[in-house]
C-alpha cells in the first residue's frame, strides 16, 4: 500500500531522497531499507537501557490508548513505563497518558498513516531510556501500512475490537500475521454486540497465523487485564535475559 499512495516518504526519512536520482521504485526499496537499518539502531538502543519495546497497533477506535491507561494502573510497582503516540494530528493521546504521571512523547505523522523508525529514533531523543523498563510505542490506526514498517520493537501488540467484526484478521491477514499477540479488546460491550462471534474472532486469527496467542480483554471493568500484565511481566523478564 505504502509503496502506491507514498505515505512512507515521511518528514523524519525525506532527507535520505535529497541526492537520489534513481527510478521509484529503487527509491521506495532504499527507503525501507534505510528504515531497517535505522531500526536495528533503534533495537540496540533498547537492548543497551534493558529496555521492553512493544508496538501497539490496530485499526482506529479499537481501544489502544484505554489499554495504556489501564495498564500504567495494573502493572506492578517497581515497572517503569514510557509512552510514544503515533497520529497523524494532535497531542490529545500523550496528553491522556501525561495526566497519570507517565512520560509521553506525541509524533504527529502528518500524512503518513504509520510510525517509520526514524520518526521513533527521533522522538527517543526526548525519553532517557536508563529510567524505562517497557516502551509502549502505540502506533496510527490503520490495519494495513504499519506492519510493513519495522521500528525497533521487541513485539507487536494487535488489537482487535468487538465493535470493529469478527471477520478483520481475514480481511487483513498482513498485519495480523505481523502480530505476537492478540488482544479481542472491549469485550465489555459483547452482550450488545450481537453480530459479533468470539469462536469467530477467534478462528479467524488462527486461519491466519495458527500460534498466535489471544487474550480477552475490557479495559473499562478489568476483566482479562491480569492475563495481558502476567504476558507483559514475563516478556520484559526474559527481555532482560536475552540483553
């Protein structure tokens, strides 16, 4: 997708097309590679600090920014968490996030409908990593452009609302093959969301990538939550392992 409508030129790699006169396409494929080489940058910095980087990512409405703020209060004292939005305006995300006393870096994309990993080097600068144990990186909503585009993260997060269908990990099998969780978010809502199947959810995910772990969840009444901090607790644990 990105490489037809352009999105992935963004404000933070435009400077790498400055001097390039090749044809579009060598353009755009120096482009991702250039992303991959800044996120492996990104990667190493995270791994230096012993730092857990999740991107959170899903179609717009679908919760992701009520997941944070319920997680900074369920997460277990002694975690120290960092937030950075993805939107294409506005700081209203980070400014939610700020209000329970938690660091938060807003990028405005613009036009771009996903993070790149030179926008999230960018906004590192403003975050000093040796205080942050996780690094939540909650992406645009969009369910096609950001699991093209690699930033540096540890893991990718997918969240699927029951207010979006039952029916979208087939509708849009590249990003939830992407994924190293599921999340089925607002299930609060299910017993006035007739139209929506949990066993359908739930088949639909496993069509597409049969190991994928899913967790049932509401951010609103808790129910699920202790599932999603144990997985968090556990990832940063063997993060600072692996590190």
């Amino acid at each position: 997708m990105c490489d037809n409508c352009g999105c992935n030129v963004t404000d933070a790699n435009r400077h790498l097309l400055e001097n390039d006169e090749h044809h579009t396409i060598e353009v755009l494929e120096n482009l991702l590679h250039e992303n991959d080489i800044q996120a492996d940058h990104n990667r190493a910095h995270f791994e230096d600090h012993g730092v857990f980087a999740v991107n959170i990512m899903s179609g717009p409405g679908s919760g992701k920014t009520s997941l944070l703020e319920a997680t900074i209060h369920a997460l277990p004292p002694g975690l120290r968490i960092a937030v950075i939005e993805g939107d294409l305006e506005t700081e209203n995300d980070a400014e939610r996030i700020r209000r329970h006393g938690v660091p938060a870096i807003q990028i405005t994309t613009g036009m771009a409908c996903h993070l790149d990993a030179h926008m999230v080097h960018e906004a590192l600068h403003e975050l000093d990593l040796t205080g942050i144990d996780i690094l939540f990186i909650e992406n645009v909503g969009n369910l096609v452009c950001p699991a093209s585009f690699d930033i540096g993260q540890h893991r990718n997060v997918l969240l699927l609302s029951v207010t979006e269908g039952d029916d979208k990990p087939a509708k849009y099998p590249i990003m939830f093959r992407a994924g190293d969780q599921v999340l089925i978010t607002k299930t609060d809502l299910l017993p006035y969301i007739e139209e929506f199947s949990m066993a359908r959810a739930r088949a639909s995910v496993r069509a597409v990538r049969g190991d994928m772990p899913i967790i049932e969840l509401s951010s609103k009444n808790g129910n699920g939550m202790e599932q999603w901090i144990a997985w968090l607790v556990q990832s940063v644990a063997e993060q600072k392992i692996a590190a």
